[in-house]
C-alpha cells in the first residue's frame, strides 16, 4: 500500500512539473523605491504628546489588546 501511495504521490508531483513548465510567471522588472529610516527617539516623543490611542477613531490599544500593545502602537507621519 505505502508503494501505491509513493507511486502516486510522484505521478502527482510530475503532472504538477509538467503543467508549472507550460507557464510563464511574467517579465521581470526593476524597481527603485526610496527608504527613510526613522530616529528611535522620535516616536518615544510621539507617544508622550499624542499617547498611544488611535488618532483617527481613539482606540485605546492597551485596552483592547493589554500592555504588550502599547510598544507596538505604530507612530505614523503627519499626512496634511
């Protein structure tokens, strides 16, 4: 029995190969993005002038998640 299971479990495997070999995924293309680092001082900063609430709708991450979320609230820029 383990045979057959092989045995098919490998004409699986070729009929898989044989149809990925019929496609292509697509051209390859570049792209150039720019990256900013942040300073590690400022969202300590951030937190103690706007807190770690939700400036958009004011969920309080601690109270729906617990403490472990406050070091994970995101600190996003100014988008006006």
């Amino acid at each position: 029995m383990r045979a057959a299971c092989t045995h098919l479990t490998v004409l699986r495997d070729l009929e898989a190969q044989r149809l990925e070999e019929q496609y292509t995924e697509g051209q390859r293309t570049t792209r150039l993005v720019s990256h900013y680092e942040r300073d590690p001082k400022l969202r300590p900063a951030a937190v103690r002038v706007h807190g770690t609430g939700c400036q958009v709708c004011g969920m309080s991450l601690a109270e729906v998640y617990g403490a472990i979320a406050v070091r994970m609230a995101h600190a996003g820029a100014d988008a006006r």
